[in-house]
C-alpha cells in the first residue's frame, strides 16, 4: 500500500500519465514508456500508485485509452519493476474484462479499435502466463539438474 507521502510524490507525474494515456488516437511518445518505468522502481509505493492509475484508465470507455495503457502494461511488464509485475498478475482480472471489451462501431473505424483492444489483451494476459511458466520451468529445471542450469 503507498504511503502519503508516496501519494503526494506520485501526484507530480500525473501530468505525465495524463499525457501517455490520452483520450486521442496520437500514440503515445517513446521517452515516456522509459519515464513510466522508471517510475515503477521508484518505490513499491509509487509502483501501487502507477498501477491503480493504470487499472483505472483501463476502465475508461475509450479504445485509444485501452490500447495506450494495454501498450503501457506490456511495456512495463518488459522493463518495469517485478513488484510491479507481480501487483499486475494479482489484478489480471481487469485484463481478462478487457479482453471482451466491445461497443457499438465507430463511424469510421468500425469494429477495428474493439478488435484492436481485445487482441492487446489477450496478448498482455498471454504473455504474463508464459512469463510465469518459464520461471517454473527454469525453477524446476534447476531442481532436476542444478549444475547444468
């Protein structure tokens, strides 16, 4: 759980988040994927912190903002924190909600962004579960045969 002070320190980089998880369909800029996981070392408060903004977003209706924190999630499952990781797969849920997201067609896009956003999903939730596998194997593994590992 984040402290206050975590909290007062995390409301400086709202800014930030706001600009990376806009309601428009300009992609979100490189520099501030490296800024957001940066910001998932910090500390495990300011990590609770990126990540119950990031789940909270993920609750917009919007597909932009979907697929901007889907992509957001996946890059920091990558190059964030592993507490980060770890507080993620606890709240696979909001993934798996996500992963059935739908609504009606947009005027110009149609169905593309619902299928976008459904396919960024079940990607992140895919690769979550195969990440979690390998470090059984790997554990496991090592187990068996400790010096060949």
């Amino acid at each position: 759980m984040a402290t206050l002070l975590d909290r007062l320190a995390f409301l400086q980089k709202l800014p930030l988040l706001t600009k990376a998880t806009s309601d428009d369909d300009v992609p979100c800029p490189g520099y501030l994927f490296k800024e957001l996981a940066n910001i998932s070392h910090e500390s495990v408060g300011s990590c609770h912190c990126l990540l119950t903004y990031l789940l909270e977003r993920l609750q917009n209706n919007s597909c932009h903002v979907k697929l901007k924190v889907l992509k957001i999630l996946r890059h920091l499952c990558d190059q964030g924190s592993s507490q980060f990781v770890l507080e993620l797969r606890r709240n696979a849920t909001f993934i798996q909600e996500v992963a059935a997201f739908s609504g009606p067609p947009d005027p110009v896009h149609g169905n593309a962004l619902f299928q976008m956003v459904r396919a960024a999903a079940q990607c992140l939730h895919f690769l979550k579960l195969n990440k979690e596998k390998d470090k059984r194997r790997k554990k496991q593994r090592h187990l068996l045969y400790p010096h060949y590992t």
